[in-house]
C-alpha cells in the first residue's frame, strides 16, 4: 500500500492527512494527522474524545478510498488501547 500525504482525501488507496477513519462497525473513530513512520497512523488530536493522540496500525487497515477503513470494530480497537 502506498502512502504519502498528498491531498485531502484520494481515491488511489493512499492514506493522506485529514482522511477520515472507520472502523468495521461503521464508526468514525478519528482522522488522519499523518502516517508515523511505515507503520501506523497518527489520528488527529483534534478529532479525538480525550484531546489525545492516537495511533492505529497499518495492520488494522482493511481498505482505503476515499477513507481509512479498518478491520477492527470500535470495541476491539477500545479494548486494544
């Protein structure tokens, strides 16, 4: 998967900065601050409940269009925290 911060919002499966997040159960869960590293990404402080970063592994990703959609339900990814 490639990636790179490019644009608001992509159609091409890259993850860029201000793309929303999802996850399997539909919920938005937060969006996309920038990619950290190769690995994971940095949810916005700003989007988040506890004014928090946060960071979701690229291995949690399912697809991406013109979001990040991941393969994990808010309760697995609460409970991995």
């Amino acid at each position: 998967m490639a990636t790179g911060a490019v644009r608001e919002g992509s159609d091409d499966g890259r993850i860029v900065e201000h793309m929303e997040v999802y996850a399997s159960d539909g919920t938005k869960i937060g969006t996309v601050d920038h990619m950290e590293g190769t690995d994971r990404i940095k949810l916005a402080k700003t989007t988040s409940p506890d004014g928090q970063h946060h960071y979701v592994p690229l291995s949690w990703v399912d697809h991406v269009d013109r979001h990040v959609h991941l393969n994990r339900t808010l309760a697995e990814i609460k409970a991995a925290r």
